[in-house]
C-alpha cells in the first residue's frame, strides 16, 4: 500500500515535471542526409523548439569529422533556387522552426572520412548566450515522406 | 408503416432522380479547364522541341538530341556541390521512378550539371548512380550547356567565392516526350506520387 503509494507520487512528480517547458531549446528528428561518394557537403536537418520563457538565438555549429558548418537557407528566386547563409538563427518562446529539405539546413562542409548510413555524426551547436548543445545526429539515406517536411 | 411509401416505383424513381444528379454534378465539375491543370506540372503546350545540343555523358558518350528520342525524360539541373536541392531533387526522382512505370518502362533520368568546372564526367557518374544505377549524368561547357538550359528557361548563375562555390539554379524538373519536346514544367515542391499522375495525364 505505502509501496504504491510512492509510486503513485513519483509518478505525479513525473506528470508535472514534463508539463512545465524547458530553459532549453529542444532538438527532435535529427538526421543528416547520406551523400554520395565523394561529396564535400551534407545537409543536417532538424526541429528546434523554444525555451518556455527566452528566445535562443543559434550563432554557430560545428561537427566532428568536418571542417566546418554553416546555416543556410534555401530560397525560391523568380523559378531558380539561391542559398542565403544565415548568420542566426532567433528560435523564440514555444515556437517550431523547421530545418527541412527546401528550405533550412545546416550544411556540413568538407567531411574528413565517410559519413555512411547507420553512423552518427557528433554536432555542437552555439547559441548567443554561450549555452552550447551537443547531440549524436544519425545519418540516413532518406526520410520516405520528403515532401512534406517542407517548411 | 405505409407500405405504398417505399413502393419499388418510388425506390425505382428517386434512384433514377439521384443517378441522374450525380452525372450532372460530374459533367459540370469537369466543364472547367481540364488538361493543362494536372495538379504538380505546367504543361507546355504545344509541345516545345528542343534545338541540337552536344554535351557529354557521364561515361564520356555524346549526350545530345538523339539520346531524348525514343523515351520519355525527367531531365534536372544541378550540381554534385550542392548540399539541399539537389539531393533532395535526385531523391525524389529515385522515389518516382518505381511510381512511372520502373526500371522496364523507358523512362530516363537526367541529371544535367551546370558546374562543369567541379563535375567531371567521373565525379557526375558516381553521383548519379549513388541514386539508382540507371540515373544518367551529363554537361559540358557553359556554351555547349547554354544551347539546352536557354530554350528550356533554364537560368543558373556561380554564387560565393573561392573552391567551395555554390551555383544557384533552377529547381524545377523538366518533362521531355520521345520526340526530344519539352511537355512539361514540374515546380517544386515534388511530390512523387503527385509527379506520376501528372506524368500519366500528360502521356494520355
């Protein structure tokens, strides 16, 4: 009875842990996209979402295995395609910003071995307040819905 | 119950009433341009035919008018560098492919790279087949490369210095008939299976 009792309140202590928004920005569906052999760049994509109270402005990333990374964005100029570096990123309060094929993405510049499907690949991003995230981004060939991961 | 309300001459009238109906609620819908309106595609028409063009394949082959003969053609403009569009443009060709018919129907696909400087016909081949062994890669120079890109409306221009260039393009994937016409204009956003469609109500 005393047993369930505390399972009772941890699990309530749960419940209300995760119904409170996080100081942290939050990553979901990480991958970056197999190239083929050979290429000197591959794309991340992601879905970051805001802190409950401050926008998180991401500045900078790196990733291990490649000589650098940069933001950018795919943009629709008069039927041709351009990419515009961003140098920021404001992911502000409880707000979805979409890192997706045709649109935003990290592009990971110069990779220094094979980066094959199934392998992780180690990024760091920076954000202005100094507060750096680290995640293990797994690579894949592709999403099967690609379409409609459109921003 | 009245017996006569559900009489088989009422039933008999009011199926006729609503068959009748729905036939005219189709006429009517399909009154409006039919055609020229596949949803994912700009269907040029009349069809547009292409002039002479000499580039070379990813296998060092001629690659000009006479290889669109014969076939239906997904032709895309790109480049191995870039890291968003372009695999993500090849990814949905591999994606449409089974949806138009497969590896047996004589449908090509194209990749013409508009960075001859950094794709040789090695480095397009590699890239290519990563995506399906039967994808085709092709360029040449920028003046051989004009003669297919400026019918087409296909605009493409270096963006960025030094080695690691981007070359900013169209994203469009283009639809050519077995008589080397151009017929249609798929824009972004590609949806496979929307591409299919389009595909089969332009070879009707």
């Amino acid at each position: 009875m005393i047993r369930s009792a505390r399972l009772l309140g941890l699990a309530l202590v749960l419940v209300f842990a995760g119904a409170h928004a996080s100081d942290e920005v939050a990553v979901q569906g990480a991958w970056v996209r197999e190239a083929p052999p050979g290429a000197s760049v591959m794309a991340a994509y992601m879905t970051l979402v805001g802190t409950a109270s401050s926008t998180k402005t991401l500045v900078a990333a790196k990733a291990a295995g490649f000589a650098s990374v940069e933001l950018h964005e795919t943009v629709f100029e008069s039927g041709g395609v351009a990419m515009r570096p961003l140098t920021a990123l404001a992911i502000p309060p409880r707000e979805r910003i979409v890192l997706a094929p045709g649109g935003r993405h990290l592009m990971l510049i110069k990779p220094q071995r094979a980066f094959g499907e199934g392998s992780q690949v180690v990024l760091e991003l920076k954000f202005a307040d100094g507060a750096v995230m680290r995640l293990d981004v797994p690579v894949k060939r592709a999403l099967a819905d690609e379409a409609h991961h459109h921003h | 119950m009245n017996k006569h309300l559900f009489s088989p001459t009422r039933v008999a009238i009011a199926m006729i009433i609503m068959v009748t109906l729905g036939f005219v609620a189709q006429r009517l819908s399909k009154s409006g341009p039919a055609q020229t309106e596949l949803q994912g595609i700009t269907v040029i028409d009349p069809p547009l035919a292409l002039a002479p063009f000499s580039l070379t394949d990813d296998r060092g082959a001629p690659f000009d008018r006479e290889r669109l003969r014969g076939r239906w053609t997904f032709l895309f403009f790109g480049y191995a560098h870039c890291a968003d569009v372009c695999p993500t443009a090849m990814t949905v060709l591999k994606q449409l492919k089974p949806l138009a018919g497969g590896a047996d129907a004589g449908v090509q696909y194209v990749l013409v790279s508009v960075d001859p400087e950094r794709d040789t016909p090695a480095k397009l081949g590699e890239y290519v087949r990563y995506f399906d062994p039967q994808f085709v890669g092709a360029t040449g120079s920028h003046a051989d490369l004009a003669k297919l890109t400026k019918p087409m409306g296909v605009h493409y221009a270096r963006s960025g210095a030094g080695a690691d260039y981007q070359v900013n393009h169209s994203s469009a994937i283009f639809l050519v008939d077995p008589q080397a016409r151009l017929r249609g204009l798929l824009p972004q956003p590609h949806v496979p299976q929307l591409m299919a469609i389009a595909f089969a109500g332009v070879k009707k």
